[in-house]
C-alpha cells in the first residue's frame, strides 16, 4: 500500500436487542480495525442509563472482560477512529455522549460535514459550549436545540441541517438511530441477529465482514437519505432526504477489506478485475507479477491471470506493524514502511518485475519500494497502479493531504516515474475502473480522480 498520508474513514457498528450487545459490538470492531487505529471506544445501554468506555489504541488494547463487563444492556453503539475533522486527542474520541432535556445520548460517525464550520460559528453565537474539534459535536447541539417534542421528529429537524458525507448511529436509553447521508457516500449495511430465545437482533455497520464475524445476517444496505429507528416494537424505516446516490468509489480500491460486501459487490472480485483491466490497458513483457501487499494482492492476482505472466508474493509485510496510510505523523511512517516490507532476493534477483500497487498519492513509499527491489538486483521495475491518479483531496470523509502534497496533482506520469526511480510507470484509467467496477449505471463520487465535487 503506497504511502498516501490519507487517513481512511472510521468505522462505526450499531447492535440492538442483543443479550450480548457490547461484546458483539467489540468483535464488530475488532473485524474493522482496518478503518481506524488511533481510538476505539463504545457505549451501550441496559435500558436505563448509558455507559461509554474509549480510550486510544487498538481494539484488543482498550478493552478485556473486564471492561466489557461493564458496558450491560441489549443495545450497544462502537467507533475505530482516525482524525478527520479535529484533532488526534481523547476529547474527540468516540462515541460522544451528552446529557440532554429528555435524557442521555451518545453518538458514532463516519463522514465530515462540510458545512460544520458555518452550523458551529451559528451554535456558538447563540450559547452552545463545545467539548471538541469534531464536527459530529454539531449535530448533539442541534438536537438539543430542536423544537420538536419527540427525539425522532428532532433528529430529523437536526440531520436536514447538516450537509456531506455520514454514516450516524444514535444511541438513547431505549432506542437505536441510524442515519445515512443522502448521497450514501459512505458505506452502511444492515445485518439480522437470530437469538437463542428466538427474537430477532440487528446489526449496523460499515462493512459486512463485521456480520461475518458475529454470524449476523446481511438485509441491505442503509438506503442514502434513510432512517432506521430500532425500538422493542421493531425496526422502522423513513425517507427523511432526497436520494442522490454518490457513493464513493475508493471504497472498493482500497478502503475495504476484500471479504466484505460494498455497495452490492464483493470488494475481491472488483480488486481483482482492476487489475485484469489493467493487464489489457498497459501491457507489457516481464518475469514475475508481485503485489505489494495487502492491498495490491488481488489486483496483482488479476493482471497475472490476465496476462500470463507468474505470479509471486516477492515482497512480504510484517502484519504486526500497523498500516502507513493511517498514521498521524512522517516520522512514524517512514520507518513503518521499511519496518512492514521486505522483499524476497532470490525471486527478484535478475528478473524483470511488474510491481501492482492499488494508488501513489505522496509516491515516497513507492519510491522506497522501487530501491529495495533494485537492491535485490532487479532487472527493470514496471510500477502499474490498479487506479487512476490521484490529483485532488477528499472532503467526504477522508483526511488526505492538501492537493499541493499529491504527486500526480503537480507531476506529469513520465515525472513521477522518474521520482519513484521505475523503468515504467502506469495507471488504470477511470474508463477500465468503472469497467472493473461493472455497474454501467451506477454513479460513484470519483472526486480524487477527476475534481469534480458533488457537493
């Protein structure tokens, strides 16, 4: 995985009428860690009072039994955090719990408001103290604030005011709220428990290997601009916003994890049909196919298969160090990257190599890949990245670099080649990622690659 300086956006889960609420929620978690490492935190609640444990680190970090004994009740609420909006500080840990005029609340998110600068200078002007630097804070003091007698008609009256890309889960003292933008630019997949006492449970969360994990079973996704209410009568469903579905196509290039179900297709099968297309695109003659890894392993699998040309695991990651993509500072990151990867020399050595990687953003770690195969005495070395350039940020809920930071935005291709030191250089087109992707009449937020904003 190329050194991108993105952080990926956070994973949320939501379980309602579970015996087993937190636990299930801390396994939920545990199956997306992949969507954010800096903290992790959950509430839940037995009904009358909600109790929320966070703390930064990894999941198997911040909670035991011992911990998890703590957070009773049927009803429970996760987070694995990255900094989007805010700072990297246990005051903007998740959930947010607030007391309020009808009673207690606490509250996940993925996504980043792009208008909370304006709906906070508004609330502050009017009184409101802030806790934090996150923008789903906003949405505590809309409810509090809304003049609606009922916390669904106030949810409502508070969502219609916010603007870009959230996945919100609300958790009150009886009752579970799910909420999804209305361009659904974020993933959000609904998942059914089967009880020991024959009830029936459910399950959100942002990828479905989280159901896999727990043994839920996959309904459907949140629908853009729906909202779930869970309660003991069931499970209830309004159209709250317009749908203009957006989704984000980024998803299926690297944020999920390849087992999981994104917006109707299994991330694997599109990986890997990223790089077939790739193969056809940008052929070429060489020895061996490598990946560097994980993330570049299915593309690698499909451009190999495509092409003929062997495929080997030539470069093998350290899975104990975490991932460069999601951590805060430079320093860290560059010794991560020599730390996770090592390349095997007697494959490398002599051979003309194709190099699959899933994207370059900053190229410093392609660059550094580039050296370690040469060192291993590497014949020529063909970088093909299995998605189009990436030439501007993300305001949906991805923290990346600022456009000045992103290669391609101020390099030609034949530049950044001869940055990252390669004999070649190239990248799947937009045209052959929508092919990968297969859904000729579905429209994906492409932003990064093309510039072209929804909001």
């Amino acid at each position: 995985m190329e050194n991108k300086d993105w952080k990926e956006e956070c994973a949320v889960v939501g379980v309602y009428n579970v015996t087993n609420a937190a636990s299930m929620t801390y396994y939920s978690l545990f199956s997306m860690q992949h969507r954010g490492q800096e903290a992790t935190g959950i509430s839940s609640s037995n009904g009358e009072k909600i109790v929320t444990i966070k703390k930064k680190g990894l999941v198997t970090e911040v909670f035991d039994n011992e911990s998890l004994s703590k957070l009773k009740g049927f009803s429970a609420i996760g987070h694995n955090r990255y900094s989007t909006a805010g700072e990297d500080s246990m005051a903007d840990a998740q959930p947010i719990f607030a007391r309020y005029d009808l009673g207690q609340v606490a509250i996940v998110h993925n996504g980043n408001l792009t208008n909370a600068k304006e709906i906070k200078q508004e609330l502050i002007r009017d009184g409101a103290i802030f806790q934090s630097y996150m923008d789903t804070e906003n949405l505590i003091h809309l409810i509090a604030r809304a003049k609606q007698e009922n916390l669904v008609d106030r949810i409502k009256e508070a969502i219609l005011r916010l603007k870009g890309a959230f996945c919100f889960i609300i958790l009150s003292r009886k009752k579970m709220f799910v909420i999804r933008d209305c361009n659904g630019f974020r993933p959000l997949s609904l998942g059914e428990i089967k009880n020991a006492d024959g009830s029936v449970g459910y399950i959100v969360a942002s990828e479905t290997c989280a159901f896999d994990l727990v043994g839920a079973k996959y309904l459907r996704d949140v629908a853009p601009g729906e909202m779930l209410v869970f309660s003991q009568k069931g499970m209830q469903s309004y159209n709250i916003m317009p749908s203009n579905p957006y989704p984000c196509v980024f998803e299926y290039v690297y944020f999920a994890r390849p087992d999981s179900h994104i917006y109707g297709n299994v991330v694997y099968n599109i990986r890997k049909a990223m790089g077939e297309e790739l193969a056809l695109e940008n052929p070429i003659e060489a020895d061996l196919v490598i990946p560097v890894p994980d993330s570049g392993v299915a593309a690698a699998i499909g451009y190999s298969q495509k092409s003929g040309i062997p495929f080997e695991l030539g470069i093998i990651r350290n899975h104990y160090i975490g991932r460069t993509f999601i951590e805060p500072t430079q320093q860290i990151r560059e010794l991560k990257v020599r730390l996770k990867l090592n390349p095997i020399k007697e494959l490398i050595e002599n051979k003309r190599i194709i190099v699959i990687d899933d994207s370059i953003v900053r190229g410093t770690t392609s660059k550094q890949i580039v050296k370690i195969l040469r060192d291993c005495g590497a014949k020529e070395i063909h970088m093909k990245i299995s998605s189009p350039p990436t030439i501007s940020p993300c305001y949906y809920g991805v923290d990346t670099p600022d456009i000045s930071e992103l290669i391609s935005a101020r390099m030609s291709n034949k530049e950044v080649c001869e940055f990252i030191g390669a004999d070649s250089l190239s990248f799947l087109s937009l045209e052959g990622l929508k092919r990968s992707v297969g859904l000729k009449d579905y429209k994906f937020c492409q932003a990064c690659f093309d510039g072209k904003y929804i909001l």
